[in-house]
C-alpha cells in the first residue's frame, strides 16, 4: 500500500520588492523547493518591481513532505543572484486547508542559513536499563543528503551529541554530503527519563569563520523501550527562528497552494467502485440517478480534476467514449435551443475538454508548434487596435513609421500567420487521434438527433468547432507555455500577436457568426469568412472515420498514448558512464534525445535514422547528479541494464533546471510499470577510484542516497493510474455522503409512505369519485423511479462504506507498525 501526495502550486506575482541594482529596479525569478530540493524555477520578469509570472506546477511526491518553499530572487548576468527573500510554508498549515488550499498574499522573510536544513541522519540507539540504572548508547552511523554548505557543492560535516550539557563529537569527514562515521557514545541518564532529552546536531566543519549548522535531532529516552535496539533514519530539522516585525520590508509573494494526500489501497478494494461507474454508463438510463449523477451533485474538488480523473478511469477501462456520450447526450437534451448548448461549465463539457488535453497533446503540438516557434522567434511588433497604433508606435520609437504603415504591417504579417495555422488545421485531420474523432463523431450523431430541423444546420458543425478551436485551438494559441508549446511565457509583444490569432481562430471557429464585435479586426475578416468555410470541410472529413480504424488496443490500454509516439525531444548534452579520470568539456557530446514509451534514444543530429537506444523497461532509475560531480549544473543519469543484466549509466546535461526536470519527471512516467527499479543511487560518479558523493571506493556498493523515481511533474504526459485516479473519487463521493443519504434514501423513504396513503384511501378531485385505475400507471412509475434511486445510493453509500472501513482498517495497521519504532520527534 502507498501513500500519494499532490502539491498544486500558482505562483502569481511580487509586489514592493526591493530593488537590488543600481537602477533601482530588480531582475526577479523564483525557485520552488520542497524540503530544500530545488524543483521548479519560473521566469525572470526583466526591469521590474511589481512581477507577475502566473506560472502553476504539479508536483508528484511518493510519500509525505515537510515544507515547501518559494525564494524570490534577482538575477544578475554578470556576478551571483541575489537572494531576495522567501515564503515558507509547512505541512501542517497545507493540511489545515486540505480542500481549497491557501491562496493569499504572503510576506517575503530574510533567508537564515540555520534554517536551510535539509537530509537525514542514521542511528541506532538503545536504553539499557541495569539495576535501576539508565544508560542511553547511542551510534552515529552516517548522513545522506545533507545541505551543500561550501561553494565546491559539498560540505564537511561532523555530528556533535549532547546530553545534560555534556557534547561529544564525531570526526570530520571532508568534501562530501553523504559522511560515514560509525561512532558510538554512552551518556548515563541521571534525571528521570521524561525529562531526559539527547540532542544530535550535525555541523559543517569551516577551517575559518564559525561551523555552519546543518540540522539536529532529538532523541527522548522515555519514548523507547528498555534494553531495545532501534535502528532508523530520521530527518534532520531547523533551529527555531523568532521573527522580527521591525526588519527590512522585503515585499510580497501572491501564492495558491493546496495539497492532497491519500492511502492507496491494493486494487481490488476499487474494483466494485470502479463497477459501479462502468454500469453508470453501460447501463445509464436519460431521467435515471446513477453513481456518475450523484457524484455531480456532491463534488467540492474544481471540475475540471474531478472531469480528468473520471477520463483517465474509463479511458482505463476502454469506455472512455461511452461515458463521454452518456455525458454528452444528458447535456443535449436538457439543452432548450442551440444557443446555449456546450456553453456552461458543467461536468460534460469539462469532460470533452480535459478529454482532448489528456488525448490530443502530440496532434496539438504537431499542428501547432512550428507556428508558434515561429512567432516567438520573430517577435514581430503587431497590432491593429488604431487606438494603441500611437502608443506602441512611441514606446518603440517608430516615429519614421506612420500608423497606417505600421497597421498594413501588421494586417500582412498577422494574416499570414494566420493562413499558416489554419492550413496546419486542414491538413491534421490523419495526425489527429482515432478516438479524438471517433468522439466528435458521436457527438455530432447526437446533436443532430436533437435538433434535426434546416434551420440548425450549422449546429453539426459548431458543437465540434466549439471544443475543438474554441476550447483547445484558441487557448493553446493565447497561452503556449500552459500547452507545453513553450518552456516561457511570451513577452508584451508577441503575447499581443497571440491574442489577436486567438480572437480571429475563436471567429473561425464561430463559422464566422459574430463578426463585428471589435471592428478593428475587420481586416482579418476575408481570411476569417474563407477559412470558415473551408473548416466545414475538414470537420466532415474529421468525423469520416469507422470504428473499425481504430487500432486495436487504444481503446482499452493502461498508457494515454501509443508506445512508439515521442512524448518528449530536443538536444542534451550527453556521456557515458565509463570511469574517467579527466572531465573536459569534450567529455560530453551534444546529441539529439528522443524519448517513447519503448526507448530513450539519441543521435548527433534530429535528421540522423541510426540511433543509440535505451529499452525503457530495462530502465532501473532516474535521478539527479550533484554539481561537484562533474563541476557541471543541471545533470542528470539514467541507470539501466544492458543486453547482458550488467547496470550501466548514461549521464545527460540539461541547459537549466526545468528542462532538466521535465525531462527526469517524463522518462520516470515512463518507466511506472518497471518491476526492477533501484531503491538507492548514487548522486555522484566514480572518478578516480571512487564515488565523489560518499567517497567509497568500491564500484558495487550500495548507492548512498535514496532514489526519487515517484516524483514527477504532473503534465498532459502522467501516465494512468487507476488506483489513484479511484481514490480520488471515493474521496469526493465519502464528503458527499450524509447529503446523499439525505436527498436518495430519506426523501424516498418518504415518497414510498406518500403512495402507501394515496393507495389506501379513495381521492376525489373537486368532490367527484376518482377512478383508482386512473392513478394507478403513474403510481407504479412514480413507485419504481423512486425504488430505482434509492436502490443507486444504497448500493453506492454501501460500497463507499466498505472502502472506509478498509481506510480504517489500514490506518490501524499503520499505527500498530509506527510502535516498532520511535517517532520523529524522538
């Protein structure tokens, strides 16, 4: 059983930073770390005090956390950042706000290096108890992970432990974060052992200048039971630091933050949940109350996670387009005419939309990316607003260009642009996923049937033109990097091209019916009334497809994507892991990556047919290299096996630390099903007959840091997860429980008692004899709908009643297996 915990982060914007150069201004980016590991870094906002990045992140973590943190700082081009402030956050104030999660502005606070703490320490320590006397023998084995406290990337760290104002120290192992003493120390205990309390603190040992701290732990002799051996690791912690309210104003940080964490049981305590949203759409009824309807009605998670983990569940079980057409079909009938159809924010068009992101990503990037690579590298000044023709015309000092020069400009350029992507569209349609059409397809059938009259002709094509341009075309045009089309956001300018290609794509995909509405895109209206009618066209070839087109196994398969499609790509810089002693920077070779689900591959050039490949199934970890390894930034290794079951590594460089964690975050996805994964590595390299990490000179031996193939990024790429994606919904059907109680069992139970009284007494209408036959038909409908919706929530409540018990079961079991050891706090 494991333990999956989310963390959703926005980091929104600065304000009132101070300014760090001597224009008076500041250069600010963020790095977000999670216990003091570096996981994501936003852009720099250039020239600016008031930033806005409105960058958001995922993050994957196999088991809990204890805080997470966002550092602003300046960057400086030609010296060291500087270090602006921080926000720190812990565990416990996230888990106090588990559902809607925090979203505030929050005070930036001074960095204090006794509170950069990161790593654990080994020990085994026992209390031997001997004719009422207490002895505490306590062995300093060794530390992993330990915070780099010298600008070589290492540290020298010693442990020092200390009772009742007594110390005794470790020796000083130099020029690594992962030390090995294998020192013991006895204190005898002289006071009574609850109030006994040993404290071990690990330093970093500084020829000049004072030891730097690194962490401590605590030790309390009452929590352990006499004459036992306990062997553990336990996370080093932070000095408390008191916070001064009188110190420098260093501005503020806006952040959203929420996090999850659920106890995934074994698979087979989701089955019959799973069952019961499988009959909800196998066996789904247009008026009747399903598990899928009652979980509408309850939910309090945003719509658009709950709709992309009900997609991932059927796409699992290779129903994904029948549930998308039970949702679809409930939408179109309740839909009152056509104007108002897929326009709100309900469960089914949220469904169709994550839907295409979760299918659609590769046919997007596909279609658009060259495009949008080619205006970001243009970044071409465009506008056709006459109103901000002056103003821009001044802030660039384009006085030689008048405004009707500079609009003719931008009409030519804007239109072709234009052109290029709406031919990109036309010619998508084999590029675009079997199932992606085989939806539109039954979603046209079912509009259709609807609303058949002439005079709805163009419905059949706007229900698709309005997911497909309006709700994924459009946004992925005005917000690339949200797409993963680019690694940044755009700047002022081209982000005003991409608005104005998403306003024209969003007309196109109106079939050109609300034209008008800014006049001043009227010069794109020729391109935007000829492409709609050419888009009729391609959204009847797109939908010209059987069935029997689909290849067999994408509709029941446990990855997202074929095996063979390239989910990520582009240059790294690249060495094997043969031992050499000399590191130049001819020692890594720029080569080509491509990574499938089947291989991580690799060339000198994109162009090159012969490549070097890496089986993903023989991949047994993915995971960082420490700087002072290679005295490289942004390294990473893949270790694997090779034809012969021998491990091997190949080392990679990435050009910063995103790129370096999507691409750890993406070959990891890939290797989910992999039964042969490493528990430990080794962060450094074997150079000079031994590893620069932990300095032990054997080759074989165990890795000396645990291995992170469980935290990932969470993007378009994660791969299916059943158990996981079926917690998640037990979680939201669990909160909704007493309300379905209320509104399924106690109101039926009450419309059951009102027919048993209508049939027992005679019912007159305005004093005349009523026919009891007359009610009799509408008494036995009205008396099965109700038995059919009490019946649902029964059996759904009984089974959400079954999992909890299991929860609690689990949860019992835990707490007995947490009193073989001693706590954290000890």
């Amino acid at each position: 059983m494991a333990r999956n915990t989310s963390i959703y982060l926005r980091v929104g914007e600065g304000k009132n930073l101070p300014a760090k150069d001597i224009t008076g201004s500041s250069d600010p980016y963020c790095l977000v770390k999670i216990d003091n590991e570096v996981v994501a870094r936003t852009a720099t906002v250039w020239k600016t005090l008031e930033p806005f990045w409105g960058e958001e992140y995922t993050l994957h973590l196999p088991s809990s956390f204890n805080n997470l943190s966002v550092y602003v700082y300046d960057e400086d081009t030609l010296s060291g950042d500087d270090i602006i402030g921080k926000v720190s956050l812990d565990k416990e104030l996230l888990d106090n706000n588990p559902r809607a999660g925090i979203e505030r502005w929050f005070k930036l606070r001074k960095v204090n290096r006794d509170t950069e703490v990161q790593g654990e320490v080994h020990i085994n320590v026992t209390l031997v108890t001997n004719n009422n006397q207490n002895t505490i023998k306590c062995q300093i084995i060794e530390a992993r992970d330990l915070a780099a406290k010298d600008k070589t990337g290492t540290s020298d760290p010693f442990a020092k432990v200390t009772y009742n104002g007594t110390s005794k120290t470790t020796q000083t192992i130099r020029r690594t974060r992962f030390p090995r003493w294998y020192e013991t120390f006895q204190f005898e205990i002289t006071e009574s052992l609850k109030d006994a309390v040993i404290v071990v603190t690990v330093w970093d040992w500084d020829r000049l200048g004072n030891n730097d701290f690194m962490g401590h732990i605590e030790i309390h002799p009452s929590d352990l039971e006499p004459n036992k051996t306990y062997d553990k690791w336990i996370r080093l912690k932070p000095r408390q630091i008191e916070e001064h309210s009188d110190g420098p104003d260093l501005g503020s940080l806006r952040l959203k933050v929420r996090c999850s964490e659920e106890r995934i049981l074994p698979s087979q305590y989701y089955q019959p949940l799973i069952d019961l949203l499988v009959e909800s759409v196998s066996q789904a009824q247009p008026e009747g109350s399903t598990p899928l309807n009652m979980l509408e009605e309850v939910m309090t998670l945003d719509k658009i996670e709950v709709a992309t983990t009900l997609v991932k569940i059927f796409l699992g079980q290779g129903m994904v387009l029948p549930f998308l057409d039970v949702l679809i079909t409930q939408e179109v009938l309740h839909a009152k005419d056509t104007n108002t159809l897929f326009r709100g924010n309900t469960l089914a068009t949220k469904s169709v939309d994550q839907f295409m992101k979760v299918i659609g990503m590769p046919y997007l990037h596909e279609t658009l990316g060259p495009v949008i690579d080619k205006i970001f590298n243009e970044r071409k000044l465009l506008e056709l607003d006459p109103d901000k023709l002056d103003v821009l015309r001044r802030r660039m000092s384009l006085k030689t260009t008048s405004a009707n020069q500079l609009l003719e400009h931008s009409t030519a350029t804007l239109t072709a642009y234009l052109v290029s992507i709406i031919n990109c569209i036309l010619m998508s349609v084999d590029r675009c996923p079997p199932i992606m059409r085989l939806a539109f397809k039954q979603l046209r059938k079912r509009v259709e049937d609807r609303f058949p009259d002439s005079e709805h002709e163009d419905i059949k094509y706007l229900c698709i033109s309005g997911f497909l341009f309006l709700r994924f075309f459009a946004p992925a045009i005005l917000s690339p990097k949200l797409f993963s089309l680019r690694e940044q956001h755009a700047d002022k300018y081209i982000c005003r091209t991409l608005t104005l290609l998403a306003k024209a794509i969003q007309s196109i995909g109106n079939l050109g019916a609300q034209l008008g509405k800014e006049q001043y895109m009227e010069p794109l209206y020729p391109v935007i009334i000829d492409s709609a009618i050419r888009i009729k066209d391609f959204l009847d070839r797109l939908i010209d497809i059987d069935e029997a087109e689909v290849p067999p196994g994408e509709m029941q398969q446990r990855s997202v994507f074929h095996h063979s499609m390239t989910i990520k790509e582009g240059y790294l810089r690249k060495r094997r892991g043969e031992d050499i002693a000399v590191v130049t920077p001819f020692t890594f070779k720029k080569r080509y990556f491509w990574l499938s689900n089947e291989t991580l591959s690799y060339a000198k050039e994109p162009e090159i047919e012969v490549r070097s490949t890496i089986q993903i199934p023989r991949v047994c970890a993915v995971e960082r290299v420490d700087c002072n390894a290679f005295q490289r930034p942004y390294m990473m290794q893949v270790i694997y096996k090779d034809s012969e079951g021998n491990l091997k590594t190949l080392y990679m460089q990435a050009k910063d630390v995103n790129d370096m964690h999507q691409w750890l975050s993406a070959i990891r996805k890939t290797c989910v099903s992999n039964t042969h994964m490493l528990d430990t590595f080794h962060p450094g390299a074997y150079r000079g007959s031994r590893w620069t990490c932990c300095l032990q000179t054997a080759k074989s031996v165990r890795g000396c840091s645990k291995t992170h193939s469980a935290c990932t990024l969470g993007d378009w790429r994660d791969p299916l997860d059943p158990d996981a994606e079926t917690q998640t919904i037990y979680s939201q059907l669990l909160l909704g429980t007493d309300m379905l109680r209320s509104k399924y069992l106690e109101s039926s139970d009450l419309g059951n008692a009102a027919a048993d009284a209508m049939q027992q007494n005679d019912l007159t209408v305005n004093g005349d004899s009523k026919n009891p036959h007359d009610d009799k038909t509408g008494l036995k409908k009205s008396q099965s709908f109700h038995d059919s919706r009490m019946a649902a929530a029964a059996t759904l409540l009984d089974v959400i009643g079954d999992m909890a018990r299991a929860h609690r079961a689990f949860e019992i079991r835990e707490k007995e297996q947490e009193k073989e050891t001693f706590g954290e706090g000890s």
